[in-house]
C-alpha cells in the first residue's frame, strides 16, 4: 500500500507542478493571437493614413468633402 500511495503522491504533486506552467503556456499561446490581430489593423491603418496622407481621398466622402470646403475657404480668404 505504501508504494501506491506513493506513486499518487507523485502523480499529485507532478500536476500541481504543470498546471500553472501549461496554463502559461496557453494565455502565452493567446497573447500572440492577440499580437497577431494588433499587427494585422496596424497594417491595414498605416495603408489608409498613406492613402489620405496622398490625397486619395475617394474611399472617404468625409475628408473629400473637408478638403473642398478648406480650398473654397482659402480661395476666398487667399492674401493678395
């Protein structure tokens, strides 16, 4: 009886061992799908402030519209 006593021992002490290491390892696992999904809009965000940064402004009516309106205003208001 000793010797099985002794094997759950171990058994016991070895999963108190790996269950906070393989519970790292998975939050570690979803920390760089997490990096993955940051990465992937920060692409997407640096496409489309180059896109307005170049004045391709025709994906957004918004900024097209602003844009107009500050050239009217600074041909009016334009110092001779």
């Amino acid at each position: 009886m000793d010797i099985c006593k002794d094997d759950i021992k171990s058994l016991l002490q070895t999963a108190i061992v790996m269950s906070p290491f393989l519970w790292g390892v998975w939050e570690f696992r979803k920390f760089r799908e997490q990096l993955k999904d940051i990465y992937i809009t920060t692409v997407d965000l640096n496409c489309k402030l180059n896109e307005i940064s170049k004045n391709k402004l025709d994906n957004y009516p918004l900024l097209k519209d602003i844009k107009q309106l500050l050239d009217n205003i600074n041909k009016v208001f334009k110092p001779k």
